[in-house]
C-alpha cells in the first residue's frame, strides 16, 4: 500500500481543518488496544484539534513489520509531523532516519529517545519498576516466591524488569519462580489463561505477581479469583489502569499500582510539538511525566 490508498489507511482522528496551512501530524502505533495507549492517543487527539492540525492514525494491532511499511507511506506524503506511540524507535530505526533525513520531526510518546527523534515524552520507567519492587517486595515482608510477567519489546516496559532485576539483587530473600513474556495485544486473556497454568502447577509457591503492567495484572486477578479465591497471593502492576485501581478498591488480590499521567505524556508531547513546528528546539530531547503509587492505604480504603 503506497500513496494511493494512504488516505484509506489513516483513518482520521481530527476530521480536516478548512485552513490550507493546516499541518498533518501522523499518529502511528501497534497498540492502540492498550488502555494506557489509547488514553494517550485520544489526548493527543484533543491537542491536536485545538492546534488545527490533520491529525490521522494508523494502528497495526501489534505488529511492528507493518507499521515500518506506514511509516515510509507517511514520509512519502510528506506530512508535516510523525507521531509514534508505545513504539521503540529503535526497532524501526531506517525508517525514523528517513523521516528525519526528510526534514519530518518526529516525536515519540511513551516510546524512547533514538537518533532522529526530535522528542521523547514517557515516564521514568526505571523508577516505575523500582516503586513496583520495592512495594510488593515490602508486602512479603522481604522474603517469598514471585511470578514474573513481562514484556520486552516495549522499551520503557524493558526498563521496569531491568529495575526487578536491580531489585531482586538487593534482596535476595525473594525469587523469581515463574515468568511469562506477554501476548499483545490481549495481554488480560493472556495472564489469565498463564495465571491458571501456574495456580495448577505451582500454585503452592507463588507468593505474588509481579506484572509490569496493570492489565496482565488483572488477568492474573480474574484465574486467582475464580480458581483460588481465598489465596493470600498479591499482585501489583503499574499504570493508574482504571480496572485495576477499581480492585485495588475493592479489596482484591492487585494492592497496588504505580500510576503513570498518561494526559500530562500526551499533554507535553503535543506542547513540544507545536514548538518544534514553529522553529524552536525542545528545552530537552527527553520530558518525564510524574508517577505515584496507589494502594487501599491511598484511596481511604481499609482491606481485612
């Protein structure tokens, strides 16, 4: 698929601006079935639409070949702006230096920084996976048997498990008895399905779930749930996901999860954006948004 069917493949997100100046701004990910994605997308959206940009958005529902293919359609119609989200740039790097060899800026959101990226706007993941470890290592009193569930792929998902990995060095009383990678898209179906297996074959020795994000989180909440209800297994994730701070309310096996601002990701990314289209340089190639923990503790609840 090349420039003649590329109006077909960006199905817009801003219907277009009258104005004849109106900038194009390429929104491209492989996971906008992701909450947190999407959240960040439909801000972005928001901010696109008070700027008066052509916003438009291709999601290749996981699969990273194709959205390298996209990226070289919208550097051919030469758009005004390329916006990737949830995306290692790393992982397309040719065509993100075609891009920028193109005079296209392109800027990353929950992503990470990479040559030819004029701005990456994302949490400080390493701080993320340390507040998730040190919280759920806390719970088990320093001592105990965790599953792992992780995801790679994902740059600033990769720099959460290098931050376990720190963690589990510094305290040697916890190990790590069972780990799964991820299927995305459908990461909760997954976890539940692997959550299963595990209470079937080693139910005995998990003493928590260490999800580096919130929805496997929840999948491993919904097989606990049905299968062992009365387990004393906890599980933390991170994210702010609204399903899992509902059960963290509710009492459930989730006791925490550290809370991404997704809307302040989004936010700064079009801010800086709207910057660098009008000439100017970022103050910083690389923008955190802040995080927080939350547990029953911080939403006034009190769990048996």
């Amino acid at each position: 698929m090349r420039a003649g069917m590329l109006a077909l493949a960006l199905a817009g997100l801003v219907a277009a601006s009258p104005a004849a100046h109106a900038v194009d701004v390429a929104v491209l990910t492989p996971y906008q079935s992701s909450v947190a994605t999407n959240q960040m997308i439909k801000v972005f959206d928001e901010k696109a639409k008070a700027a008066g940009w052509n916003a438009t958005l291709v999601d290749t529902r996981g699969d990273m070949g194709p959205l390298a293919s996209r990226i070289e359609d919208v550097v051919a119609a030469k758009v005004g702006a390329i916006v990737l989200v949830s995306v290692d740039p790393k992982q397309i790097q040719d065509q993100v230096n075609a891009a920028a060899a193109a005079g296209i800026p392109v800027v990353t959101i929950d992503g990470a920084s990479a040559p030819g990226v004029v701005l990456n706007v994302t949490s400080d993941n390493f701080e993320l996976g340390t507040k998730l470890s040190d919280f759920l290592f806390a719970k088990l009193g320093g001592k105990g048997n965790i599953a792992k569930f992780y995801y790679s792929a994902h740059p600033g998902v990769h720099q959460r498990e290098l931050a376990l990995d720190a963690a589990l060095k510094a305290n040697p009383g916890i190990k790590v008895v069972a780990e799964h990678y991820m299927v995305v898209p459908g990461p909760i179906d997954d976890a539940r399905k692997t959550m299963e297996d595990l209470l079937k074959s080693q139910g005995g020795e998990i003493d928590a779930v260490w999800a580096a994000w919130d929805e496997p989180a929840i999948g491993a909440q919904l097989a606990i749930e049905a299968d062992k209800p009365d387990s004393k297994i906890i599980i933390a994730g991170i994210d702010g996901n609204p399903q899992a701070v509902e059960l963290i309310k509710s009492c459930s096996h989730i006791k925490g999860t550290v809370s991404q601002d997704f809307d302040a990701m989004a936010g700064l990314a079009a801010d800086g954006l709207a910057k660098i289209l009008a000439g100017e340089k970022p103050e910083k190639a690389e923008l955190f948004a802040p995080a927080k923990l939350i547990t029953p503790e911080t939403l006034g609840v009190t769990c048996p």
